[in-house]
C-alpha cells in the first residue's frame, strides 16, 4: 500500500485505503461490459421483518440518550449469545458491551492499551498481513508501532506470531487475529488460539479477536476466542457483529466481550469518546442476537453462492474454498494486473490483494502477501454472482493456458 499526505504527524504513516487505491486503478479504465462488482464486503441481504418492527416499536426510545452498556435485555440476550455459540460464561453487567459495529471497537482498543513505553521501547502492535484496514489506522493513531505478519499459503492464511523475534514480543501490547479471517477466509484452530494465548500471557499483551465472521462458514462452526480461552477471559477482547452474521451491516452493531479489567477500562473510555448505540437498534440487535433462523437462513445463501463458485472458477490452480467468510481468495499471477484485465475485458471488479497488504521490504511490492492475489466478494444476490463468475472464469482460464510453460 502506498502512503498517503492526507494527514499529519503519526497519521502521516496511514496508508490509502483499498478502495481509493482501487479506484486510481481503475477509474480511468471503461468497463468491457455493464459493470458488477465483486470487490466490497458488504452484505446485501433482506432486512428480516421482525428487525424493523423492533425499530418500529422502540422508536421513541430516539428521545433518550441510550446508556453505553445499553439495556439489562440487549447485556442477557449478547451474553446469552456468547455462551450457546462458544460456551462463554461471562457476566452480563460487566463482561459485554454493544459498539457502532465491530469496526469502531476494533479501532478503540489500542487506545487503552498503548503505554508510553514498554520494555524500554516504542510499544508494538502485531497484526495479520494482508488485514482489515481499520487495524493500522488504530495502531498508528494510538501511537504504538505497527508490526506487520505475514498470512500466506505456507501458515494457513494465519499469521506465526510465535515465529517474531524477542525483542519484538517483549514491546508488544496486542495483537489483531481475525478468524475467520478477511480476506483469506482462515479459521484459527484449538491449537492456533492456544499458541497465541501462551505468547500473550508470556509477553504479556492483550489478543483482539475480530470474529465479525464467525457465523459465516462452510461446514463446521468455526471455534472462537471465548470457546478456547476460558474464563476469566483475561488479556482478550472479542468482537462480534450483526453485519455480517444477521446481513445487518447499516445497523451498526457489534459486541466487545473480554475479561472484567479490561472491559472496565474499555467501558470507561468508550464513555467519552465511543457514541452509544441508540435504543431503538439496540431493540433491534437484542431480537438479533436471540434468533437463530435467520442466520440459518443466511448462511444457507452462502453456501450457495461458494457451491457455483466452486462450479465456475473451482478448475482454477488458485481455487481453494475458504472454510469461513465470504470472500474467495484466488491465487492469479498477479493481482492488480487480474483486476485491471477484469475490468478491462469483462467490467467486473474485484480487489486486488495488494491492496490490503503491505509490503515487507518497503518498495518491493512482491514482498506484500496479497501480490498474487484477488479478493472475491460473494455477496450479491445468485444470478449476479453467476453472471460475474461466468465472465471471470473464461478470462482466468485463457490466462492460464497462455501461463502455461
Ligand atoms: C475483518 C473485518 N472486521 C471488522 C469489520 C467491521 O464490521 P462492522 O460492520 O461490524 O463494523 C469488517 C467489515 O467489513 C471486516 O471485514
């Protein structure tokens, strides 16, 4: 990713964006038929009726400020949650909060969690490289020193905190982990999220668990942070949302769940600095969480949507079927010139893997983990998906055979 000059001081190091550096990309280019996109991530479902009578019948709750631990139903029916998707056994007066969606949470965290100094250095925060933006515009706005970990095909799309040296580990404060991950679709193992709680109890840092996926996957529900860690949950904060779980993502809501210091602390900064989640959606989110249906019923559309992938593009070499989430991850030869030759030829529009890395050797963009990669959203409805795959497919297989040796 390349910087931008948009901001100053410890800003300044931000990078751009996927999506503008995807439209430098292609803005320019005319689309070779009636464009589609598959490169955003949001979900485009129906809003279920029992959301909008719960807004409905919570409306004049808009006339209240909203609590930030929202209310005493909205704290049972998250922990309730919790506890039959993972076994959590967390107090509901203290142990959950609800967010503006995952993302404002994952954005606050370092923020409690950034010292001065730690180990007689600037402290550091490890996160998964390619990642979920809003981690390193965290990182970089708390002040705590980014350090990036390569996902690749050789770890299984999950990065080896364990293999970065000492004196790193010894200046870590946290570590971002997404599972099931954006944009590979890997899911953290029982032995994975126990090697990553050793590290954090070792060198003593806090694991932010960014779940948003967790109900999306293929066949087995993925473990989380809570089914392994156990309580009392110290050194972890684990995010969940609606957005992505009920396809709910204008809804903006999320969970925070952790151990009881630091959720305390989180509380207490979020009370200046974090909005509240007004009533009327914290009705909405309470029916949410307490209902199973609908995420049945969503996931079912999923696998759908991943069946006729694996049926159009599943011939591809670089075709592998994500165990969660809805992204596919295809290995092409390179990303960027795929998407501009998507785009080109068959006005569809993906993202290139690049654009959520970053390059380990500053310059060399082959060294960015994304580089051989294009992220596949498969969020739109099925004809749609049909459509853009079909028109995917027959350019990724010409490209290949001209590959060929
Ligand atoms: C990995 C990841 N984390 C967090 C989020 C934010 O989700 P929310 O809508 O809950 O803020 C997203 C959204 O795309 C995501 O992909």
């Amino acid at each position: 990713m390349t910087s931008t000059s948009l901001f100053l001081g410890r800003l300044a190091a931000l990078p751009q964006g996927s999506f503008a550096q995807l439209a430098n990309l292609l803005d320019a280019i005319p689309p070779g038929a009636e464009p589609i996109s598959l490169a955003v991530g949001d979900p485009r479902g129906t809003v279920p009726g029992f959301i909008r009578e719960a807004i409905a019948a919570h409306g004049h709750r808009f006339g209240e400020y909203p609590p930030v631990n929202a209310t005493p139903e909205w704290r049972q029916a998250a922990a309730g949650w919790l506890k039959r998707r993972f076994g959590a056994e967390l107090d509901p007066e203290v142990q959950v909060l609800p967010l503006n969606g995952t993302r404002e949470g994952l954005f606050l965290a370092p923020f409690i969690l950034t010292p001065e100094e730690k180990a007689g250095g600037r402290p550091v925060i490890l996160l998964p490289n390619p990642f979920y933006q809003c981690y390193a515009a965290a990182i970089y706005a708390a002040g705590a020193e980014p350090v990036y970990v390569p996902s690749t095909a050789a770890n299984g799309f999950l990065p080896d905190f364990a293999s970065l040296p000492v004196s790193i580990l010894m200046r870590c404060v946290a570590a971002y982990i997404c599972s099931p991950s954006n944009p590979e679709g890997a899911v953290a193992s029982e032995a994975y999220w126990q090697t990553l709680f050793a590290l954090a109890d070792a060198y003593d840092f806090t694991v932010f668990a960014d779940e948003c996926y967790a109900d999306i996957y293929r066949e087995t529900p993925p473990l989380g942070a809570l089914s392994v860690r156990r309580a009392p949950y110290e050194r972890l904060l684990s995010f969940h949302s609606l957005s992505k779980r009920s396809g709910l993502p204008g809804l903006r809501s999320g969970i925070v769940a952790g151990g009881v210091e630091l959720m305390q602390r989180f509380r207490a900064f979020r009370n200046y600095a974090g909005p509240q989640v007004p009533l009327p959606l914290i009705a909405a989110s309470t029916a949410a969480w307490n209902d199973e249906v609908h995420v049945v019923a969503n996931r079912a559309l999923y696998a759908e949507r991943f069946a006729a992938a694996e049926r159009i593009l599943g011939h591809l070499p670089g075709f592998f079927m994500p165990a969660g989430g809805f992204f596919l991850w295809l290995k092409v030869a390179n990303g960027e010139a795929t998407t501009v030759k998507l785009w080109r030829e068959a006005g569809v529009k993906v993202l290139p893997g690049a654009m959520m890395g970053h390059a380990m050797i500053p310059g060399e963009s082959r060294t960015n983990p994304g580089f051989s990669y294009i992220r596949v959203a498969l969020v739109n409805d099925l004809s749609t998906i049909n459509s853009a795959l079909d028109r995917m497919a027959h350019i990724l297989t010409k490209a290949m055979s001209e590959e060929a040796p």
